[in-house]
C-alpha cells in the first residue's frame, strides 16, 4: 500500500530529526544523561521508521509485524528516559552499573515478549486491518503483557519526571526555567501517548511517535549544542550555597530574582520579585539600590557609589558594605558586579558577588594598632630613653673633670632608670599567647609588693587565699607590680593598696588623691605619666588584661585611684565581697 503522503512525511521527518538529535547526543556522550539521551531518541527514530512502515502493510499480518517492531522501541524509550532524567536530576543512586543492568534486562524481556507475541497472544491477541483516511489501521486485543509493560512504562516515566520536578523546586531560582524545559520533554509526549491508550481507535496513528522525537530533538539540541543546561542546575545550587561568598541576582527592572545561603540571612521572607529597596536590611536595601537603579544619586559608606565618572554603572569592585544579621553579628563585604546579557547584549540582569573580609578588616585594624604601637614605642625610646642617657653622661663627664665619686652615684641612678625602661618595653612589645595555669591571687599580689619599692606605704589584701585566678603567672606578676608602683609613685609615702576580688573581677586601688577624671580616658596610653615613671606602666597593664581576654578600666567612684580588671576566669568569690563598683575598704595591713 502507498501510504498518505502528508502522514508519511511528517512520521519521516520525526525519525529523521530523532536519529539525527541522537547521534548530537552521543557525540557528547561523556557528558552526564548524554548516553541515555542519546538511546532515546534513537529508540524514537526506530519508533518513527517502525510506524512508516506500518503505513505500507497490506493485511492484519504486516500491521501486527510493524506494530510489534514500533513496540520494541517504546520498551527502550521508557528506561533510558529514567536514566536521563536522573542523571539530570543527579540522582546517584539510582543511575549506577545495577540500575542500568536492570532496566536493561527488563527492556529485553518486554521485547522479547512483544517479539513473540504471535506465539502465546500475550501482548497483541487477535485484530482487523482497517484503512482510515489513508493510513491502514489495526485494532488488536490487548493481553496482560501490554498492560504490564504500559503500567512499568509510566511508572518509569513518573518516576523520572518526580525527580526533575523535585530538582526544579529545590534548585536556585534562576534555573527553574531551564528545569522546566526538562518537565515539559517528559510531560507533552506521555500525555499524547495517554491519548493514544485511551482512544486509540480514533486517532490515525500513535502521536507519541512524532512528540518523542520532538521534543528529545529540542532538549539535545539545547543541551548539546547551545549549552542550556551546561552545568546541571544541581551543581550549581550546590555551589552557590555552599561558597562563603554571597550571591544576589538582580534583574534590569530592580527585583531581587536570585539569591544563595549567605545571603539568606540579610533578605526578608520571600524575597524573589521584591525591588531591592523593600529588602530586609536597610543596609543592603541601600547599597543595592544606589549601584543598581540608574537614576539613584548618593554612595554608601565607603564613599563609593558604584559608577564610573561618565554616571555608568560600573562592573567589577562596587564597594563595600557591612550588613547585620537578625543575630546582631556584624560582616564587612567587598562587593563586586557583573552583567547577564542576551544574545543582543541587552543587560538581563546583574549578579552581585559579596566577598566577606571581615577577617581581612580586622586584621588590618590589628596591623594598624600594632604600627601606632611601634610608633609610640618609637616616641618612648627616642625621648625616654635620651633623657637618662644624656643625664649619665652629663655627670659621667662631671665625675671626669672634678674627681667627686658622689657623682657616679647618679650615673647608677641613670642606668636603672635606662633598665626599668628596657624592661617595660619588653613586657609591652611581647604578643604571643599567655600560658595560663591556675594562680593564687592573693600570693601573686604579695609578690608584686615584695618586687617594688614601696617605701612606707602599706598593703591590704582583702582576698581569701584560696581565690584562684587562671591567667600567666609572669605577665600576672607584671600587672600587679605596675598597678602597686602606680599606687606608691603617685598615691605618697603613706599611701595605702588595697587588693580585693570578686566573681568575674579583681581591683588594685589607693587612698591617695587619685587620677584626675580628664585622665581616666587616657590613663593606659603609653607616654601618661604624672611623675617620674616610665610613662607606660599602665600601657602594661592593659597589654597583660588584653593579653588574657580581660578588660581593664578605672573606677570613677573610688576616692583614690582604683583599677578594676574584669572578664577573669575561675575567681572564688569573695566571702561576703563588696561589688566591683563600691570604693575600696579599709581592712589595712602594713606590710
């Protein structure tokens, strides 16, 4: 029989095209879901040729051969469609060496079944040859086999649409599109392949055969050629939230289209579709907004507004940014852009990249405090350190010329103030970690005062003596030494120090006259000194407290001068201790 030619053709073309998709595919066939693809749809261009021929048959007997052959190709077409849509979707588990052994065995005994069904009847039984506008059609008696094989056959397909459908709700918003290409290649076929069981004696030939072919041919061509689905939408949603680094996507209207897990925390619910001015963080409102609508004036507070001196937007470094999270942490970004254009070079949308260098910030803030701190010890070591120097060799000089010994006395006195310098200099400079143990705190202030020159002034320890303190037992001696020679150098010859202590605290105070309160801001910069020390003693004393993860402040409710040193860890409370803020007592033991 000459079949229609309008049909005929059209089938053809199907089986053309699919075979034509099919070799596209396998010539990417490393490519994940390539290979499975790629068996697709050349079992679409074997369905395709199998029902052109179908159109040639003249008896119930040639019909039943094509329809057996067409048949064949539907058993592979199901699997490998499976295998595509899983290996899309990135679903392992089910895409390995067994997986492919098994559908592949079941394909085979369905076509062994189809292949032999004239035999035992259990796929196609009895039928009548029918021409139907040209197309010879042939109504067979479906058994159990062909329900069987329609049923695993809609199973697999559901199964792999399930996934694809799964993968385009989870993945990044920016890929649903391209995900939902893959829903509709499994979706438009299978519905027409419906249509066929259902009324199949109303249509002139199955349209699976030419839906199939179609739209394989469309995704291999857009997976393959023009790269739709370069990397699988999966990979890219795993990247984008698994990088530190944030990433918002903006379309050329202003509305936030995408966003990955860093950036979560600074977006307000559902934020997709939202201008970016009605985001969440005002910060990030505010930034987004200057650097993106074209008609937006001012900066942000780097002073940097994102455009070059011609008012367009610029790409790469657009500033920087600190956001805070609804956790009050603060996170200090370096912010870069780029544009997403069509084939016309039309901006689609901007992608903006937030690079945290909050780490970067703050050890740039330390570099910066250690310099202004090697240039105050430079001050110290130019000016405090000439003075004695040149006090030496003044009197060095004087002893030369008049012979009095008296005057190497006051050399000596030059030396050990040059030594006393030295000393704290070194306390100072010293940046490695403290090797903290458990320390007696009432022993180490006794100590301290053993060490000092304190003349006639006395100590009162107001500490039991099993308050234990965790801290280095040297760098602990060097505090308490320089708060004690505070005390004396300052407070008088009769000047009393107390010591006491409390949960979380400790306190060194005097009864003398006390810092003046223009002082307490300044009191532990190095250089302050009222007398004759060193200038950095107190400097000293906040290095140690930082040193340890303590804060060091002055008391401006004492009477005299008092130093509460705070955040200590594993201080026994004091039986019946004053709080930290009351003025010292007047439990005074000379010692």
């Amino acid at each position: 029989m000459i079949p229609r030619a309008d049909v005929a053709v059209l089938v053809a073309a199907a089986g053309l095209v699919a075979g034509w998709a099919g070799a596209l595919a396998w010539r990417h066939r490393d490519q994940r879901g390539a290979a499975p693809l790629a068996a697709l749809l050349v079992a679409a261009a074997w369905t395709a040729f199998a029902t052109l021929g179908g159109f040639t048959a003249d008896g119930v007997g040639e019909l039943l051969f094509w329809r057996q052959a067409r048949q064949v190709g539907f058993a592979v077409i199901a699997p490998t469609f499976f295998l595509f849509t899983a290996g899309y979707a990135e679903a392992d588990r089910v895409t390995g060496r067994r997986a492919v052994v098994g559908l592949g065995a079941v394909a085979a005994v369905v076509a062994a079944g189809i292949a032999t069904t004239h035999v035992h009847g259990l796929f196609y039984g009895a039928g009548d040859y029918v021409v139907r506008a040209g197309v010879p059609r042939g109504d067979f008696a479906r058994g159990p086999l062909y329900w069987t094989h329609v049923g695993y056959a809609y199973l697999l397909v559901g199964a792999g649409t399930v996934l694809v459908v799964r993968r385009a709700i989870r993945t990044r918003h920016l890929f649903r599109r391209q995900a939902a290409v893959v829903v509709a290649f499994a979706l438009v076929p299978w519905l027409s392949n419906a249509a066929a069981v259902a009324v199949p004696t109303t249509l002139l030939f199955d349209p699976t055969v030419v839906t199939v072919p179609a739209a394989g041919a469309l995704v291999a061509v857009g997976v393959y050629r023009y790269r739709m689905l370069d990397a699988a939408p999966v990979a890219r949603g795993i990247v984008l939230d698994h990088i530190d680094d944030g990433v918002l996507v903006v379309d050329r209207d202003g509305a936030l289209v995408d966003y990955n897990r860093t950036m979560w925390r600074y977006l307000g619910p559902d934020p997709v579709g939202k201008p970016v001015d009605e985001l969440a963080s005002d910060p990030l409102a505010a930034f987004l907004a200057t650097r993106h609508d074209p008609t937006a004036t001012g900066g942000s507070a780097d002073g940097d507004d994102g455009r070059d001196a011609d008012g367009a937007r610029r790409e790469g470094a657009v500033g920087s940014v600190e956001l805070l999270d609804a956790t009050g942490e603060s996170r200090t970004y370096d912010v870069h852009r780029s544009s997403m254009a069509d084939t016309a070079g039309s901006e689609l949308a901007a992608v903006y990249l937030f690079r945290d260098v909050t780490e970067r910030r703050d050890r740039e803030a330390e570099l910066r405090r250690r310099n202004e701190k090697l240039d105050r010890f430079a001050g110290v070591v130019s000016h405090d350190l000439r003075n004695p120097l040149a006090v030496a060799e003044g009197y060095l000089e004087l002893a030369h010329e008049t012979g009095n010994d008296d005057h190497f006395d006051r050399v000596a006195e030059a030396h050990d103030r040059l030594d006393a310098i030295v000393g704290d200099l070194l306390t100072l400079a010293r940046t490695d970690d403290p090797d903290t143990e458990p320390v007696p705190l009432a022993e180490t202030a006794r100590r301290a005062w053993r060490h000092v020159d304190t003349a006639s002034a006395s100590l009162a320890v107001e500490v039991p003596e099993d308050t234990v303190v965790v801290a280095d037992s040297g760098r602990l001696d060097r505090l308490f030494e320089n708060l004690v020679r505070n005390a004396v150098e300052h407070g008088g010859d009769d000047v009393t120090v107390t010591v006491e202590a409390g949960d979380g605290w400790f306190a060194v105070g005097d009864d003398g006259p006390g810092l003046p309160p223009a002082l307490h801001d300044t009191a532990f910069e190095e250089g302050n000194s009222g007398g004759g020390g060193t200038g950095i003693g107190l400097a000293i004393v906040r290095s140690v407290a930082e040193a340890h993860g303590w804060t060091v402040e002055v008391d401006p409710a004492a009477d005299g001068a008092r130093f509460v040193v705070r955040g200590v860890r594993r201080v026994t409370p004091v039986d019946g201790g004053r709080d930290a803020d009351r003025a010292p007592g007047r439990d005074i033991r000379n010692d």
